[in-house]
C-alpha cells in the first residue's frame, strides 16, 4: 500500500487527494525548501549518528528524504548552495565537538585526582576454583564499571574500582598459597576515549575495546571530527 501511495505521488502529486480549499495553503516541499534538512543535504545529519546512545541529541525537526537529496545532486544550482549546506554542518559539528571536549576535560580532571595504577598480570588456566570465582568476581565488577563509566558515573565507578582492588589482593593472596610465590596486586585504571568521550576500562580485554571502536558512538563522533579537519582543508 506504501509503496502505491509512493508511486501516485510521484506520478500525479502529493496534493492529488486535496480539496480545492486544502489545495490553496498546500506548498509543495523542495530540496532548498526551509523544512528541509540541509545537514543531510550535505552529508550527513548528526542528529542520526547517535540515536539510543547516551549522545543522543534527538530526531532532526526537519525533513531527510532521498528524493529531494537526488534532486538537489542535479540541479545546476548544487554548487551553490552545497557550499551554504557544508558551511552549516562544519558550524552544527563544531559545536558538537565543543560540547564534547569541555565534557573529555572535565572527565580527565577528575581522573586525574585518582591514583595511576598499574594494569593487572593475566591470571594462568591452571589455578584453583577459588581463584577462578575471584576472577569471576572481578570481571563482573568491571562490566558494571564500564557502564557507569559510560554513563559518565565517575563516583560511583571509582567506588566499586575499590571493590576490584580488594579481590585483586585476595587473588594475589590465593597465587601465593598455590605457587608458594608472592604475586603483588596491581589495579585496574581507568581511561577516556579521545574520540567520543566514553570512560572505559584501560588496558581492557581485545573484545571490549573492539566493541567500543566498533559502537555508534565512536563511529558518530569519528564522522563528526574528521568532516570538520576535511571541511576546514577544503
């Protein structure tokens, strides 16, 4: 039924079903029509990059539609105006890096009023049970700091980074009993993503940091950063 309706309005108008009186207020849209987005006739509208993310700056208020975007390609007033569309997505993602690098400043102060703590040694396939549950332990603990971190909860993340110390030290104490050889505790710190602002567990398992590179997140801000070092060479 969609995809009828579709072809109608492309071959005899979106106004077809109008009454004469509706006829006289309609206005067709166009791609240079001021309810168009011109972020997305530009390139990309930021408001799509960070959709379910804790980013998230809401639906755009004006219309993306291929249609009109495939139009504006061909009309020979594209030059034109394509320099005014970039220029105001160079402005809409600077403010959004700005925005971001007060918040990336304000999360490195307060790291910074923590300790530097070493990253911890990996831990043998060969251990007992008990020290299999203190592992355990300690990467469920991890998990939830990642997400307050992510969440920007740098309190309550920093407080359950104590919890992990006290089971790095009973994990130390176990591989002393078992191979008769001290191993010293070190702690887990943690890190902010220079890119998207995200605190995260450094020195972290592969798959964690892969799954945040990956995340939409990074990748929205990644598109962000580099279309404004691309438009400001151009």
């Amino acid at each position: 039924m969609d995809l009828q309706r579709a072809m109608l309005d492309e071959l005899m108008g979106a106004d077809r079903n109008l009454t004469e009186e509706e006829r006289k207020d309609y206005k067709e849209i166009t791609w240079d029509s001021k309810e168009v987005c011109a972020y997305y006739m530009a390139r990309f509208c930021p408001h799509d990059l960070f959709v379910n993310t804790k980013s998230d700056i809401g639906p755009c208020d004006r219309v993306h539609d291929p249609k009109l975007k495939e139009s504006f390609e061909k009309s020979p007033r594209h030059d034109a105006y394509l320099a005014k569309f970039e220029a105001e997505l160079a402005q809409r993602c600077e403010k959004l890096v700005m925005e971001l690098d007060r918040r990336v400043r304000r999360g490195r102060e307060r790291l910074a009023q923590g300790d530097e703590p070493m990253p911890p040694p990996p831990l043998s396939a060969d251990k007992s049970e008990r020290l299999s549950v203190v592992e355990e332990k300690i990467k469920n603990l991890l998990v939830q700091v990642e997400a307050l971190g992510e969440v920007g909860k740098v309190d309550e993340a920093q407080a359950l980074m104590k919890k992990v110390d006290e089971l790095n030290a009973e994990k130390a104490l176990i591989q002393c009993q078992n191979d008769k050889v001290l191993v010293v505790p070190q702690e887990k710190k943690m890190a902010l993503c220079e890119i998207c602002g995200s605190f995260l567990v450094a020195n972290d398992v592969a798959e964690r940091t892969q799954s945040h590179i990956t995340g939409k997140q990074h990748i929205g801000y990644g598109m962000v950063r580099d279309y404004i070092s691309e438009y400001k060479v151009s």
